[in-house]
C-alpha cells in the first residue's frame, strides 16, 4: 500500500479506472471486474460524474459502483475517488456547481462521504478562493475527506496550494494528470510542484488509451473505440522504439507489456498510484499483476532512454 501525499490514505499501487463501466463495460462485467480487483487486493476506484456521459448521457459509471457497493457492504474498506467540473450542465468550479454535483454523486454512490473529490478542470472563470473554499466546507461537513486538483498547470497548482496557505483553507493533496512512457510531460516543473509540496501523483492514461498494452503492431487491426488515437503513437519512430524496449523487457520477465509499463510508471517519483482501466477481468489481471513487479534500476534506465522524445 501506498499513502495519498500526507494524508491518511493508504491506497494499492495501481487505481482502478472505471471510465469504462456503463459504456464498454456492462453492469455484469463492471460487477466482476470490481470483485476481482478488490479480491485481488485493490482497494482505491477512480471514477466521474461524467463517466460515461458522453456515451451513454448517464453517469452510469458512479451508478454501477454504488449499486456495488451497496451488495457487498465493502465502503469502508475501499478508497473512493470522484470528480467534479466537466458533466454537462455541470460544468466548471463554480461553488454551486460544487454543492449539485457533490449531493448528485453522493446519492449515485450510494454513500455519504467521498474520500477524495477531484477538481476535474481548472476553471479560469471562478477565482480558486472561491472554488477551495466550497470544498473546505464539504470537508468540514464530513461529505468530502480529502480534494485534489486534476488537468491543472504548474502554476495554477501551486497558486492554489498558496491561496489554501494564505486562508486557512483545505488543500489539495495530489494531482491527477496525463502520464505515461509516451507521454512524459508531466516530468517538469508541474512534477516539481507536486514535489516541493509533498503531493502525490495519480496519472491517467497510464496505458496510453491501450497503446502499451501490446495489442498494437504494425499491420494490426485493434477494435477499440480509443484505437485511433493509440494508433497515433505507432506511426512515430519514439512511439516504437518504445514499444521495442516494453516488449525486451516484459519477455525478458515472462509478463504483459501492460504490466511493465505500469510498473514504469508506479517507479516514477512522486507516484503513488497509475490509473488504469480494464474491460474485463482477463484485461484486469495485467494491471493487478503491475502492483507486484518491481523493475531493475537497469529494466528502468531501458525503458527511460527508449521512451525519452528526440531533442
């Protein structure tokens, strides 16, 4: 286990996402994918109002889950994250936004408090005291334990974790934003600001949308509502050289490309827990299976040299 920053939150090392429940992920299989994942030892699910909305123009996402939770009376023994700002109608930071969308999530998870309550956008149109100072209140009234701050800049981070200094005010205690062996831009000032405050990190895409999971080969059809855009990797020389060295290493240990790369990840400094998202069990098993693989300092240094972008 893990710990959220320096809060009491004590987390497995890989998150499970469940942007897929209600879209490619039926009720049934969403059930099954969240049995094995807490049986397997998981405990800290990742979800939003707004999954998946887009799809299905419900949050069937958190309606699954709680319908979940309520048949295997497992709250208290997991972690539960959700997130605010981005469901239609819903939008942005705004206090009362807050306030609907934190009553609608409660009653769609069928709990009265949130473990930790993401701000899913960096809303520019409300001033951060505002925003913070709403979710002080939902901490102070027990409906929220912990916040954090997801798709923020460097410097929009670090002026909140001020303004929450200066009030007197909640603050947040990690950062959910794009990572991966593709994607690395995370490795800068933002992850110097999530350092210096002692923050941790719970980086979505960690598979980079299914591109590193070894499904994806020159020639190769991959039905997957994400394969365009993973697609986009493989047409670069970065793309599959990295690929290259994810398959050396995990034939080398006998295990899923999947894993290796998560492992990468979960390795990276001020990690505490890669989200990653699986269609169904059998997928699932590759992302429990990252949890227990620890990397060498030379598998590691492999995997950073391939992955690192030209220039």
């Amino acid at each position: 286990m893990r710990s959220i920053g320096t809060t009491d939150l004590s987390v497995f090392p890989v998150a499970l996402g469940t942007n897929v429940f209600g879209w490619t992920a039926d009720k049934k299989t969403s059930f099954a994918i969240l049995n094995a994942y807490v049986e397997g030892g998981g405990n800290f699910i990742d979800t939003a109002d707004v999954y998946p909305s887009w799809a299905t123009g419900e949050s069937k996402s958190e309606m699954i889950i709680g319908e979940w939770l309520a048949e295997r009376h497992l709250r208290d023994s997991v972690v539960l994250a959700t997130k605010v700002g981005m469901l239609e109608g819903l939008r942005g930071l705004a206090p009362a936004t807050i306030r609907t969308a934190v009553e609608d999530s409660l009653r769609r998870l069928r709990t009265d408090y949130i473990d930790l309550y993401w701000a899913h956008v960096d809303d520019h149109e409300t001033p951060l005291v505002e925003t913070l100072a709403t979710f002080d209140d939902l901490v102070r009234e027990g409906k929220v334990r912990h916040v954090g701050a997801s798709n923020h800049t460097a410097r929009r981070l670090a002026e909140a974790v001020e303004i929450s200094a200066k009030e007197g005010l909640v603050r947040y205690v990690a950062l959910q934003q794009e990572y991966n062996l593709v994607e690395r831009g995370y490795e800068g000032e933002l992850r110097d600001v999530v350092a210096r405050e002692g923050l941790a990190s719970t980086p979505y895409f960690g598979l980079a949308r299914g591109f590193l999971t070894g499904k994806y080969a020159p020639g190769v059809t991959v039905e997957s509502p994400r394969a365009a855009s993973a697609a986009e990797y493989l047409a670069t020389e970065h793309g599959r050289r990295t690929l290259r060295a994810l398959a050396e290493v995990a034939d080398a240990r006998g295990v899923e490309q999947a894993s290796v790369a998560l492992a990468w990840l979960a390795a990276q400094p001020t990690v505490a827990a890669p989200i990653s998202s699986a269609r169904d069990v059998a997928q699932l098993e590759a992302l429990m299976a990252a949890a227990e693989l620890e990397l060498t300092e030379q598998e590691l240094a492999l995997l950073d040299t391939a992955s690192r972008p030209a220039g």
